[in-house]
C-alpha cells in the first residue's frame, strides 16, 4: 500500500526535474542569442558573449544540467547562423567546456562551499576550458578542413574564451551582488 509520504516525495521530484529543465532550457536559449547575436568587435574580427552564458550555466545548475544547456546552446546557435557543419564539433566542444565548472561545483557543495559564481575554484576553471575551446577547434578545424588552415588559425581562436571569461567574471559579479545564485539554486531543489 502506497503512504502519502511516497506519494509527496514523488510529486516533489517531478517538481524538480520540471523547474530543472525549463530554467535549462531558458540557459541553453540565452547561450544561443548571446552566441549568435551579441558580437563583440575586436582587431581580429569578433567573439560572442555565448561562452561567459556557458560558464554561467555551468556554474549555477547542477549536475548535467549546465553541460546540456551549454551543448544545446552552442549547436542552435551555429544552427542559425548558417554554420550547420559547426553545429555537432560545437555541441561537444560546449559540452566539454561546461565540464571543468560541472566537476569543481560538485566538489564546492562536497565541502558546503560555492554559493558565489565569481570565487577562486571557479576563475580557475577557465584555464581548461579555455584550453577546451582553443584544442577542440583546433581538432575540429584540421579534421574538416586542414591541419595547415588550423594551425594558421591557432592564434586567434584565444581571443573567443578570453572575452568570454571577461564577460563571465563581470556577469558572474553582478549577480553574486544580488546574490542570484543563493536566490535560484533553493527554488530549483524545492
């Protein structure tokens, strides 16, 4: 015979997954509009705002969650921007450069740490996620293209993840300042 307290348990994991996935998916919306439509001029061309979203999402949502927002996110804007052929090496590549924010989150709430964004394990995941970015283009260039078209494009590809880190520490400070992170993280886990 079922108890109400199963009965409540189960209704309240439901609750989870659903506010889980919708504030994913409002994740994986918001990397592909910054990656597709926020340009950023520089002397080499441009970068997109998406990266610091991916950093952004990877940092707040637990788990998976901010690996899939990022993957989704990056492959839709690639879609829309008419680089099709860019939408699966890019799906794999954000979903790798969640990962190192993913781990470092898991091991923060291991030790009831990680309440801000901007703190120094997190600024420190940029390094291999930039190193991500930067070797999986690298990679994805010289197997669609050539080695030589990618090794010539090697030096540029630093200046996507480093706007991105800018734009992640000054997004990531604004809402530590509002304290985001604290206000959402209690709404998603009820």
């Amino acid at each position: 015979m079922n108890s109400p307290n199963i009965k409540t348990n189960a209704l309240n994991k439901s609750k989870i997954n659903v506010k889980l996935i919708t504030i994913t998916a409002m994740f994986a919306a918001l990397i592909t509009v910054t990656t597709a439509f926020i340009k950023i001029p520089s002397p080499l061309g441009y970068s997109h705002a998406g990266d610091s979203v991916i950093y952004l999402a990877a940092s707040i949502l637990p788990g998976p969650y901010g690996i899939i927002a990022a993957s989704i996110g990056g492959a839709l804007a690639d879609i829309i921007s008419g680089y099709a052929h860019w939408a699966l090496p890019t799906a794999i590549i954000k979903a790798l450069n969640a990962v190192p924010f993913v781990i470092c989150g898991i091991i923060l709430k291991k030790y009831k740490k990680g309440e801000k964004i901007i703190s120094l394990p997190n600024l420190l995941m940029l390094i291999p996620t930039t190193i991500v970015t930067v070797g999986g283009y690298f990679i994805a260039n010289g197997l669609m293209y050539t080695w030589p078209e990618a090794m010539a494009e090697l030096t540029i590809w630093w200046l996507q993840p480093g706007v991105g880190a800018l734009l992640f520490i000054a997004l990531g400070a604004g809402l530590d300042a509002v304290k985001f992170k604290q206000k959402i993280m209690p709404n998603i886990m009820r």
